[in-house]
C-alpha cells in the first residue's frame, strides 16, 4: 500500500481533530480512526465514522423493553440474551463507515451484501490507480478437486513464475492501453496534444479485475456481522477473508461486548439439523451410531463429525 | 408532554457529556442534542445521536467521482448538483437517530417507512404509560367531502364537546380496564395480591389506537428526507406532519446546505407531467391553452394551474 | 370468519379462472388459490398470486453456478445444500402474495418484517369492519411469572369471565362511539343527516387494538422463511403463530422440497454456542460436565440441554 | 448474440408449456416468454417469470383504501392518481425477473440498484464464456469536454481502428491466458493432462472488464420504473441505456396503462425547482425574466430552458 504525501498528509489533517460532542464515543475506536490499515498488496480499510458503541445497543433495547429491562444485571448479559435470541434490530442501531481499496474482482464479491450504503470512485468520470492485485506465492492455489469453487495445493515452481508472469504483464499492458486510448497518462497528463482520448466510461472496460477500485462502504453493526459471518469464514475466498479479518479487529475495538458474543454464538457456533441433532443424542447417550441409519448424505454427517471435532467418525 | 424527575436527570446527564471525537460534529445539532422538543399533547422527538455533516456528503461523492472533482468550487455547488440531479448515495453517508414519543394511530403510518432501523417499547413486556393523544378543538374537522382521506371543516359547539367527551371517556376506561386485567396498575403497583394478572402480550389489546407508544427511530439522511417530502407535505395528516415539521428543523441545524437544496429542489418544487409541459409551453408562448386540448383530466389540470399558483385558470 | 355473499362470488370468480400460461405453476397451491382460510375469530389468510416453484431456486441457482452444476444429481440434493449452507439469494427468486385479515395488535408485530411490500385497508378513507379479537378461553393466560414476555397458566372462573367481559364491552363500546362520531354506521348509512361526521383518519385513534385490520403482504420466499422461523416459533405470541402456523401450509403446497429442508435445518435444527459446543464434546466423549466449569450461565445451560432433549441435567 | 443448439432448444422447451393457471396473466407478455431479446453484441434479454398486471395494482389499492374506492371510475384513472401522487406500495406489488446477459462493467453499474434480487453466474465456480463486448464505431466516442462523465465527438479513423483493435487484442490475450492459466479451455477440455490449473476464483482476475456475465435479476414494478427512469435516461452510459430500452418494451407490454402514466409522469415530466418555478410564473405573465434576478446558477437555467425546449433563451 502506497500513500502520496497528499494523501498522508489528508489523513494527519483529520487525526488531529479534537472536537467535543455529547454523543457516546469509543476510545479504542477513535485511536485508529482513519488509519489506512494495509490489506494484500495496494489495499486497505480506513474506518472513517461510528455511531454508538455498545450501550446504544442496550440502550435502544431497553426502549423496547421499558421499564422492565431494569432487572436485567448487565449490558454483557443483555447484549449476550439478544444476540443469542436473534434479536437483530438493537445491534441496527450502531453504524460504522469505511474507506475501503480492493481489487475489482473482490469488490463484485461485496456488493452482493445490499444492506449497506456504497460510493464508488468513479471511473467514468476519473482515471483509476495503476495498481493490480498480483497474489503472492503462497496463494498460488490449484483448483480444488474435492469443491468446485475452492482452492487445492499450492502451485509451485515454473507453473508458478508463469501464472504471476501472465497476471503481471496483462494487468500491465492492458493498463499501459488504457492511458494509450485515453489519451492520459495515470497522473493526468495528457499524451498527445492534437488527440482527443476515448471517454472514459469506455475506456476503462479493458482493464483486468484484478485492477482496484475504492469506495466509502456504511452499514450498520447487525449487517456488518452478517457480512463478516459469511466472509471472515473458512469457505470465503481468501481475498475478502483478509479484508473481513481485519474489520473484524475494528469491531473488537469498537463494541468489544458484542464482539465476544459474535464469536461465542456465531462465529465459533455449530448449527445441527434435526436429522444431526439425532445422532448427538445417540452418541451422548452412548448408543452406536452410523450413517446408514442417521439420514444425513455422507457430506453431511461429516460436516456434523468435522464441525464437533468428532474426527475419527468421519466416513 | 411530561418528564419524570428521574427523565429530566437522565437527559441532563446525557447532555452534560463533553467527549473528544476526532469524528466529524455539528455544532447547531449538538446544542439540541438529547432535549425532548414537544409534539402533540405528550409527544416529543429527541435527537440521540448522528453521523456525519455536509461535508461528509461531499467527501463521499468526491470518492466517487476521484481526483476529477477538485475542479467543483464549493460544497454548496456540489450538493446542489447531487440533490438536482437524482443523485442519492452521497445522502446515504450521513445518519441520526431520534428517540419518539407518539399516538399508536401515527405510529402505524410511520412505520410503513420501511428503510429505518427501530426499536420500540414492548407492551409484550412492560406497561404503557397513561398517556392518550386527545386534539385540541382547532383539530376537530369533519370529513372532506371532496377528498375521501382528508378533512374539511372544523367541528364546533356541542358535537365538539361531545366529540371530546368520548374519546377522553374512551380512552380513560379502557385504560382503567387494561390496569384491572394487568391486576397491575401503570407505576408498577400490584392491585390485588392473591391475583395473577392477564399476561400483558393480551391485555395490551384492550386499548385505543391514540395511547401514545415510543421507539428510537435511526436512519439515512436520503431517506429521511424521503420520509419528510412525504410527511411535511400539505396532504399528509396533521398528526404526523407535526412531527415532520420538528424533525426538519433539526435537519436544517445538522445539514444546513442540504436542507436548502431540500426546500429548494423538493419541497417547493414542481412536478410538471409531459402533459403539462405542453400545456406551459403554450402558456410561455401566449397561446390560447384550454382544458379540453390539453389532455389532462380536470383534477389534472387543476393541479398544475394551483401548483404555479395560476389560480385564475382553475376550472 | 364471515364473509359477505358478494365477497363469496368475487373469491368463487376468481377461483373459476383457467388462463393458460408458460409460467411454471404449483399444481398443490393452485387448488387453495384465493380461498379463505380461517384464522383467529374472524381472520383469514388467502394466497392471492405466487411465482415460480422449487425449480425455480435451482434454476436461478444454476445461472449462479453455470455449467458446473451439472454434476448435481437432484434438484433436492441442490435445495438442501443450498439451505444447510445459509445460500439465501437463490431463494429469494420465489415470490407469494397473501391477503391477510388480522388484529391490530398482531399487524403491528407482523410489519416489523421489513422486507415485504404491504397494501392496507385505510381507515383514513375508509370505515373499518366492526369485528374483533377476542381470545378464546384456552388462550387466557396470566402473565408469566418466569418469562417477562411470555405467557404462564391459564386463568379461570370468575376472572377469566371478567376479562371477557371487558374485552367485549370496551371493543363494543369505542366501536359505536366511533360510528357515532364519524356520523355514519359500519354499513355506510347516514345517522343524522343535519351533521358533518368527524374526519375519519381521527376518529379511528377511539378503536381498540383488537380491532381487526387487512392487508395485502407480498415477499420472497427467503424472507418468508425468516418471518415463518421467527413467528411459527413456540417463543412468538400465539396470536400471530396461529397465521406463521397456517402459512408454513401453503409453503408445504407451493414449494415441498425446500419445505422440508426448511423443517430440518431451521425449523427443527438447534443453534450450539462455541461453548456449548464444548459440552457437547464432552458428552460424546463420556466425560462429566457440569455448569461451573462449562462458561455458560444458568439459562443457557438449561436451553441447551433442553433443545437437547437432555432433561435430566436441567439445573 | 449466439447460443448454442442445446440453449436454444432449453428456451424451445419453455415456450412449449402451456400450464393452467388461476393467476391473472398478461397475454402479451406471455408471447415473448423466455424469448432471448437481444442487446449490444453478445447481450440479452430474456423475461423469465412476471406475477400480476396493471390489475393487481388496483386490486392491492383497492384493499389498501376498501370499499371507498368503488367510485373510482376505471383502473386507468386510479393508476393514473396513483402515479402522480408518488403512491409506490401498489406497484411494488407485481414482479418480474430477467435473465440478462452483459458486460461486467455495466453489470457493476446495474448491481447498484439494490432493491432487486441477483443470482449471478459464478466465475468461481465455473468458466466465463468466451465473449467479450467490442463498441460499434458509431459508439466510439471521444471523452466530452462539458461533461466529466460524458461523450463527445466521434473518434474516426486510424484511432478509431486503433482502439477497435486494442480492445480485440486484449480481451482476446487475457482470455486465452485465463484457459492457460485455468489449464483447460472454455468448453470445459483440459488443456495438459499432467498438470493441476490455477483455481478458478483466482484464474478470472485476468479477464477485462468488457467479458459478458449473465445474471437472474427479479424485482418488483416500482424498483424497476425506478431503475428505468435512471438507466433509460439521456445521462445514461449508452451500454446500459440499451438494455433499459428493451426492458421498457417489455414494461409496455407487461402493464400498458402503467407504461403509459411512466412515459407522461416520469419519462417525459419536467422537475421544476422553486427558484425555476419562479421564473416560468413570470415568464406565463409576460414579464422579462433573466438569469441575474432569478437566483439560478447558468447551469441551471440552460437546463430549466432546456427542458421546456425554450432554447432561444439559453445564456
């Protein structure tokens, strides 16, 4: 990830602000507000704005309980009721923003989450960064032969300096004829004086997806662990994983609560179908189980054996 | 409206917080922030907590658009171009969250207003406060008889006194009778000790559609000028554009800009059919424009002549 | 329920038709389409439209997964996985349409699901049905002792033919004064001609919240599904389960195979926390669990040996 | 537009169903059911399913408003009302879904509308045909010098054939790096049988943006006008305004009178700000109006002038 000094120095501009306000803050947050944190090799997310922090949630909550919540000891354990209960609209009352670079590609990944406010750069209107997402070696997977749409061994050797290769030298070239048909180079100077360039919003179709774009990305807590439960997971592409990782350590700060109980009833819970729930009893009350007789598809009673850590049954 | 000792303490202790944010304030917004500003006979609105300003508007949309805008002159410009031009995600960055006190009736048709996060108080769980929304005689009107959702004139002398009567009576009894069935009454209180009461998920039906509900309401800036092009409108019953009002003041103290590209491009604007702009073209151009050439219907045509204030064409 | 003769022919019309279509169609649902099923004293739900079927989530979802899924032996095989997978979006490519008569107290619960498009009956233009809830003697409960919103035993004798009475009499009562103010009976004849009646969008606020309203509710299948595991669920207010309950009915008609995968992997699944997950482990495993040493609270200690089955160990 | 003999006789087999149905169905749009409309190069549309007509929108606002409306006099006149008094539940309550073909970069300015429903094919998944978009030379136009986000002038021979041939180069060069790197081609053989290829979700961020993805893409009626009035607007990149044009065909005929109300009260309607409003009043009374004395920007006025076609005027 590479800043321009203007760019640095914007950030430092808005770090050493100190306004006063009445509204909740969260001190662990405001520390790394708009901090570029790097993600793969040109990306980052910034977090730019919040609202609320973990006693909005309780907060609004007890407006919707009223006077009785007052028996209820803490806001751990109310926070810990609601998200174990799926009560959703109490965690809609915090809202966090983002600045966010990411390659095209993953960012077609992203989109697909609707419940969230988005403005992208524009790139019928400017002309996008010269930078690609090129993998580093250790992503260099094979195609799964086990799942369609997941990743094998790694590639290795000259199979490897070749895909890296191609995926340098067609980022570069389609790149380079980019500028060519606009007529512009990257930093806005122009190529040819006696030219007019191709429109942008035409040009830009020959860039690869692996080209990043940026946007400003709002939701608010519940649908940002939706999405953090679907992408911080193991059966999410890589590199969303790593951009969901990272937001993942932004909301620790923020709502440290609620991000306990995230990871205790979602990101570390099982879920068991009716048919799952069966063989547990059966095992829990010591009677021999099998697959014959249990109703599940074998992959699923390994995603039941895999997901206790019931190894040894696994057919 | 009414606050308890224990009500007024808690908003004063909420105002009387000065943290230091590196986020973004709004100065006018925060003077009012936490105050209950009066509603009706017992309802209010009071601002929690907000996201962003004007110029969090301008920063995404300049995201948006990239090193290409540093060429627009101000903010104002910029925002007005944005609200001119059906642009709606920068208004998306910017979000408030209000605390609501109104009549259940007016709760109903808020709420249809599906794109906001709400919490309200659970008469599941608690108790209602005693509280009814009676009009005020100025309020009393009869039925439009020439809009079939509408009022028409003001009722008087004894109906209005009648008309008082009974929903004073009405709201006084069944109330009275939600507190016997509870064998609870609203502070709290037991009413007979060797009783069990109804469960209050059922007695709760036994009161009228004017006993006044609560909730925190949190949304977007472009759809809670949505919600208030809709609400602050002529046509909009007075029970609810009362509160539309209020809250466009505080919109005018949070986003001042926005707020007059608002009034200017929404609130007083006009919507002329492709009709209709045949019709004011002929006008423009001194021709002769009658109704029956036009192809608009009489309640069509009357329309656009009182949109222009054209009064004398009315038919 | 009661419906007038006229509201007879307009249902037997409807039901008579016999359009031709290329469309594909649910045989099992088209055999109740438009018809009236009872609910409550005088509620009802109709399937007024629907579209698509079963093939229709796999269709969309093979758009999704291109030529690869031709290996997929079965369209159950598919549905499942995409259901025990949390794949929502193909899901939503199935659409119903219900016309809905209900309490006011249970609509203002059911609108709280966001995602649905509602036409209701306005009682701004309108006069509404003189018809209301009131719950039969097995639905008397008291309040629960245990559960703050629930319900606990029934009550009986004397008061339970009390609360009756009340409910009758102050539905009865604030219905006639709202016919007497609005000047005109639920027929829609004239009381006294030499009188304006009050608008009707204010006389309405004088009903009890058992008056009955309805509506038009039209959603996706995926937010259906979320509505029913929320609502068909023994934690909801059996007033609004009764119409969860007759809905998952059509679902079984219309689409039968993601019904049942919903009834596995939602409906009768259970939902274990990473520290749950550990006492189930150590079950399996034969070793001794007990709450101290488990991390979990008393209550949700006992929900998870409950949703087990494992009464024994309820502390 | 190519398809296969397989795709071709998939859509045969559709439009040979003829299924008995007591749903409402729109006799026109039934005849170019699953029919492949096509758009730009490689592009289609193709309606896939639709649920109601212009008589579902009465029939839902007639619940919505009860026995009121009977005096009504046509479904034109309500739809009509319904239209120009921004009344959006009604139409919310048909449906209609698409199977398109397109571009990725316009897919990714289409994605932006998000109150629709997606299922896109998964490049994950599986492979990406081998089609990509290539302007017509009327299209190749140079960037506009008024408007950042715009096309001017036609760019005309050796650059025309320039840019012509670097678009076919390097779509062609990517995608045939993307077989090599994929180590099987786009029909699915394997290219060394020796080797492992790069795992898919990797392999596509080779692929230039102007590769064509296809899409199941379902929303409701109001979305859609919504969409229409943005993407089948002059503002409109040519490559998406395309595809909003064919959709407005099949808009016509799905629900004509709605079609109509759209073309008068949206398509061909003129916003008139309250300041514009102003200058047409005294323009209508004959007075000398000018840009000085009316508070609008010179932007401003060229497009109040311009939108009632009073050029003459324009500064």
């Amino acid at each position: 990830m590479k800043l321009t000094p203007e760019q640095k120095q914007e950030i430092a501009d808005q770090q050493s602000q100190k306004n006063p306000t009445k509204r909740v803050t969260s001190l662990e947050l405001e520390k790394i507000l708009y901090e570029a944190l790097p993600v793969l090799d040109h990306g980052f997310i910034r977090v730019i704005d919040y609202m609320g922090d973990d006693s909005s949630i309780v907060q609004s909550a007890r407006v919707s309980y009223g006077k009785g919540t007052k028996k209820v000891s803490t806001d751990e354990g109310l926070i810990k009721y609601l998200m174990r209960h799926w009560h959703s609209t109490p965690f809609e009352m915090c809202e966090i923003k983002y600045h966010v670079k990411l390659p095209i590609f993953i960012a077609r990944q992203w989109i697909r989450h609707r419940t969230a406010n988005v403005n992208e750069y524009s790139a019928r209107y400017s002309i996008l960064d010269k930078e690609f997402y090129i993998p580093s070696k250790e992503q260099l997977s094979a195609q799964s032969t086990i799942n369609r749409q997941g990743r094998g061994n790694l590639i290795t050797g000259d199979q490897a300096e070749e895909v890296l290769q191609i995926l340098k030298d067609d980022a570069t070239r389609t790149y380079d004829n980019y500028e060519k048909m606009l007529n512009e180079r990257f930093d806005g100077s122009t190529i040819d004086e006696n030219k007019a360039g191709l429109a942008r919003e035409l040009a830009r179709m020959n860039l690869t997806l692996n080209s990043y774009t940026q946007w400003y990305w709002k939701t608010d807590l519940l649908n940002l662990l939706n999405f953090l439960f679907l992408r911080a997971d193991s059966h999410a592409q890589y590199e969303i994983r790593v951009y969901a990782d990272k937001m993942l350590e932004t909301v620790k700060k923020w709502v440290p609560i609620t991000h306990a109980a995230f990871l205790d009833y979602r990101i570390g819970a099982v879920h068991v179908s009716a048919k799952g729930k069966k063989v547990i009893q059966q095992m829990v009350n010591g009677k021999k189980v099998d697959i014959e007789n249990s109703g599940l598809s074998k992959r699923e009673w390994n995603e039941l054996m895999t997901s206790f850590g019931f190894t040894e049954k696994i057919v």
